[in-house]
C-alpha cells in the first residue's frame, strides 16, 4: 500500500527500518545490558549478556534466577534470586525469610519506597537483598549472594540489575495513539517510523536488546501496529484469508487460536496465530494478532530472531492487551 514517505511492509523486512540502529549498537565496546521480562510474575530487569537465566521450583513455588560467570576460587556461582511481588505489611516483613539467621546486618533506606540490606546470609555467604514496594500493597525485589571476590567484581553489574527491575503493568506503559490506533508500548522502546494515508496506517516499535552475537551486536524484537479495510463482507474471516493469502512463502503457521474480545476497549474478537519465518540458515519467529472492527482490519504484528523470541514474547502478549481501535 502507498503511504506518505515510503512503502510500508510487513514480516521480516520491517527489520531494516531500524538496521541502522542494530549496526550501531554492535560498534560499541560497552557490554549492552539484556532485557528480560519474567511471565509470571510480570518482574523485568535488565541482566549482563554472559549471565545465566534460570527457573527453579521448591516446595511448590517457582522462581527466577541468574547467575554470573564464577570465578576462578569461587565453590558457586554469584546468584540473583527474584522476588516476586508479595503482599506484606511493609518490606520489613518480607525480608524476615531473607534475613534469618544472618550476621552483621545493615540497612540502608533509599528513595521510592526501596529498601536494601547488606548482610552474610546463615551460611556465612555475603549478602545483598533489595525491596522495593509494587505500589499496591505487594514488595518485589531481589536476593544476591556470592563470594566477597564476586560481589566485588561483579558491583557493578549488581548495582544496574537491581536498579533496573520494575513490576510491568501493559496498561499503564505510554499509551501511543496514531491514526485512530491505539497501544500502551513499554517507555524504554524505541518509537519507530508511522505512517499513513487516507485508509492504511502502520506504527513501528523496537525493544531493548534481547540477545547477542559476536561480540556486543544487540539483537531486538520488531513490533508494527497497522490497520487497513478489509474487502467485502469485511468480516475477520475475510481478513485473515487476506492475511494469510500475501504471506511469505517462508512463513510457516504453527499455532492458531482465538484472541478473546476485551470488551472495555471496545475491540472485537480475532484470531493470534505463532509462526515460523525464513529459511535454514535465519530463522524468526512471529506473534500475529488480527481483529475486525467496522469493516478495519487491525494486525499486531511481533516478530524477533528463534533464539530470541521467547523474551521478546511476554512484553508482545502485554502489549496486545492494549491494542485498539479509536
């Protein structure tokens, strides 16, 4: 379709719209910092690329956590254990599990409601542990334990990890509204091109780095929000034949579900479809949305490298939440 200033496509092309960015960021020496949006708890941070992130489940409870590269003397690994948003009374006593049985407590109260304690944990390992308050009667944070080598190594890292953690809530990111479209996009993305003209229109969003490669280059998720009519009877069925008739030859559906009506919005059901993208050598995955309203057909449109997608994933769902129509 013709839009003012250039030709908007969709898929995996819609990467070349910020290629300039991604070179760039692979041209600095500085280690980029990864983004990292945790499902269930709906806790993001942002972590060194050569640390580790994992799940692990006691006593029926999962939880988040990462590891630094250990150190040549250490016996374990530095650790970061996520706490997810509790409901507690105060920090305090949350911290109460963290703290038991610990020597040589202090703590240091900081801005915003967050807390942090320094401390050797009951097994004599050196110990930081932050709080910080959700805002609706629930503390989040995180537990660090290491070696004193590796707290000290890795001081800086611990400090931007634990400044950068945040409980996401899509509905209060920066709503974007274009052309009658309207999204709630998470403020550390980067707004890309819009377009439009006097029926189509597209918005273009790039996410915090997700992944490396050779070196520091950044790899980041590609969102594009567009609307567009849909030929007669202009119905969701009629869109998502058109949708899937112009796909790639490449593109490959591997799940297709509905996408349930969020009736507060006033956006009507559609369908969400998962697929595969490329050939044997790149390779991506996409989250497609699609929905009907007055003969407009709105996509949302999520896509990232296969290594990468899987956190690129939870901030698309949020996002899609937001999606509508003015």
């Amino acid at each position: 379709m013709e839009l003012r200033s250039r030709t908007f496509r969709v898929g995996s092309r819609l990467r070349a719209v910020f290629a300039a960015a991604v070179v760039t960021s692979g041209c600095s020496p500085a280690e980029p910092g990864l983004s990292f949006l945790d499902d269930s708890s709906s806790t993001s941070f942002t972590h060194p690329p050569r640390w580790t992130v994992g799940f692990a489940e006691q006593d029926g409870i999962r939880y988040r956590y990462l590891t630094a590269p250990k150190l040549g003397n250490d016996t374990e690994a530095l650790s970061v254990t996520l706490i997810p948003p509790t409901a507690a009374a105060s920090a305090e006593a949350v911290s109460e599990a963290y703290l038991a049985g610990g020597s040589g407590i202090s703590r240091a109260a900081g801005s915003s409601g967050v807390s942090d304690w320094s401390f050797r944990d009951s097994s004599g390992v050196s110990s930081r542990l932050r709080l910080a308050s959700a805002r609706d009667g629930r503390f989040f944070g995180a537990w660090v334990r290491g070696s004193e080598a590796a707290m000290k190594r890795y001081a800086a890292s611990i400090d931007s990890l634990l400044a950068s953690l945040q409980v996401e809530d899509g509905s209060g990111w920066p709503e974007e509204r274009f052309a009658g479209m309207v999204a709630h996009a998470p403020s550390t993305w980067t707004r890309g091109s819009r377009l439009s003209n006097r029926t189509n229109a597209s918005m273009q969003f790039k996410s915090l780095p997700l992944a490396v490669e050779k070196g520091t280059a950044t790899i980041h998720g590609f969102v594009t929000l567009s609307k567009e009519p849909v030929p007669a009877p202009g119905q969701l069925e009629a869109f998502d034949k058109l949708v899937k008739d112009r796909a790639s030859d490449t593109m490959a559906l591997l799940e297709h579900r509905p996408w349930p009506a969020a009736p507060n919005l006033g956006r009507p059901e559609g369908y969400v479809d998962y697929l595969r993208s490329g050939t044997t050598l790149t390779s991506t995955r996409v989250r497609r949305f699609i929905t009907v309203k007055n003969g407009v057909g709105v996509m949302f449109f999520c896509e990232a490298r296969a290594d990468a997608f899987d956190r690129l994933d939870p901030w698309c769902r949020r996002m899609a939440e937001t999606v509508h129509l003015e």
